[in-house]
C-alpha cells in the first residue's frame, strides 16, 4: 500500500504545481485529492484484504 501512495502523492505533487501555475487552485481541489486518495486507498485494502498472500 505505501508504494501506491507514495506514486500517488508525487503524481498529485506533479499536478499540483503545474495547476498552480497554469490555473487558480483553491483549498477546495486539495481538499478533494485528500478524499479521492482516502476512497482509493480504502478500495485497494478492501481488495488486498481478500488476497492471502498479500496480508502482513
């Protein structure tokens, strides 16, 4: 899970600063990310629940 949200976090840093530069961000759109990474995080351990091998 930690490699998904590392990729994650330097794609929506990637976005970021070229939306900072190109269009007006507001707090709102950061806000957003944090919830589309949580719903997404909370799907994959969902899916990696059901998967034996990938348990710790």
């Amino acid at each position: 899970m930690l490699p998904f949200s590392c990729f994650f976090w330097v794609t929506i840093l990637i976005i970021y600063r070229y939306a900072r530069n190109n269009l007006p961000v507001s707090n709102y759109f950061i806000v957003y990310l944090f919830l589309i990474h949580d719903i997404i995080k909370h799907c994959f351990h969902n899916i990696n629940s059901r998967i034996p091998y990938s348990r710790n």
